[in-house]
C-alpha cells in the first residue's frame, strides 16, 4: 500500500515536472518568435529605407544622364547643323532655335547666288524642321517687297508666272534693284539685292510649311 502510495506521488511530482518544463519551453519559444518578430520588422525598415534610398540614387543618376545626353545631342546636332551648313553658297550660320513650343532652324544668308539651290540644300539638312531664312535686307528693299505682294502671290493663286515676272522685273528696275526670280513644282524663290543688301523669299506653292517667313538680321 505504501509502496502504491510512493508511486502515485513520484508520479504527481513527474507531472508537475513535465508540465512546468513545457511551460518554460512555451515562453523560451515565445521569446524567441518575438525577437525574430522584432528584428524582421526592423530589418524590413532598413530594406525599405535602402530601396528608398536606391531608387532616389537611381532616379538622380538617370536624370544627370538623360540631361547630358539631351545637352549632348542638342550641342553635336547644333554644330553638325553649322558645319553643313557653312558648305552651302551664301549661307553664313545655322541653329535650331524654339519659337512658341516649335522648333526651326533658323539659317543666316548673305549674297545668296543661287537660293533655289540653297534652299534644296538646307530641306535636306533641316529635315522635318521648318526653315526661317535671315537675310541682310534693307528698308527699301521691304518696301519693294511689299509693293510686289499682290503680282506674286496672283501667280501663285492663278499660275500667272510669266505675268508675274515681268512684273517682278519692271518694280525692280524702277527702284534700281536687281531681282532674280526662279521656280520649281515645290516654290517660288525671290532675291532682290542693292548693294550690300539682300532680301531672300521662298514662296512655296502648296503650302508645305517647309519654309517660314524670311526675316531681316541675324537673331540672337
């Protein structure tokens, strides 16, 4: 009987062993998961402030690049532009310039010989950019202009050509300018020179927009 006693107390205090020992593993475990916890949620931090950081690393390294590039091709475009420019007769610089969000290459002339010519050069060289021509006119020589507004662009309209040459030819003569009319199926190219003075205009017949107005002097 005593022994059966002896027993079930051994076996109580086994019990409570096992069960404080289970205990004491629980709350190590728990311990541990709650430091795991911690350090994932900090190292999450540190993993998204270094993204964070890359990625603003990244954006700033990008950005100096696309500028460069831009800046690069900007200046190569605009000095190649200038180099072949220099090889057209008559025609002194050339650079792309923006006027009102668009871009055109404006091109400086002087003592244009031939500016049919010239001008088929400088489509070939502007590409898809309109060209504004910047001549050395005088005032008399805007003055002539606009007094053969009306005979050139009835030639244009009708295709009065014959007509509007002679009339070109006579306002000339009158004011002791010498005026050289040309054409082909894209335009109509006037020169009127005094001087060291020069007017150039292309007058295109179906409104391509390949040329702009012609302007006096050179821009800035």
């Amino acid at each position: 009987m005593e022994i059966a006693h002896q027993n079930w107390v051994n076996l109580k205090t086994t019990a409570r062993y096992i069960l404080c020992y289970n205990v004491d593993i629980a709350r190590n475990i728990a311990k541990i998961i709650e430091c795991l916890s911690k350090k994932y949620v900090e190292d999450e931090k540190m993993t998204k402030q270094r993204i964070t950081l890359v990625s603003l690393a990244a954006l700033v390294v990008f950005g100096l690049l696309l500028g460069g590039q831009l800046i690069y091709t900007r200046t190569w475009v605009d000095s190649n532009l200038l180099r072949h420019s220099r090889e057209i007769a008559g025609v002194t610089a050339a650079k792309v310039t923006e006027v009102n969000g668009q871009k055109e290459l404006d091109v400086t002339v002087d003592q244009v010989a031939d500016l049919r010519a010239a001008s088929q050069e400088l489509m070939k060289l502007a590409g898809k950019m309109p060209i504004r021509l910047l001549d050395r006119r005088s005032a008399e020589l805007t003055k002539l202009l606009g007094q053969m507004e009306f005979s050139l662009q009835e030639g244009l309209v009708r295709g009065n050509f014959v007509e509007m040459e002679k009339t070109v030819a006579e306002l000339a003569a009158q004011q002791g300018v010498e005026a050289n009319l040309a054409m082909d199926s894209e335009a109509v190219y006037l020169t009127l020179s005094k001087g060291s003075a020069q007017l150039v205009e292309v007058l295109e017949r179906h409104g391509q927009g390949s040329f702009l107005a012609s302007e006096g002097g050179e821009r800035p």
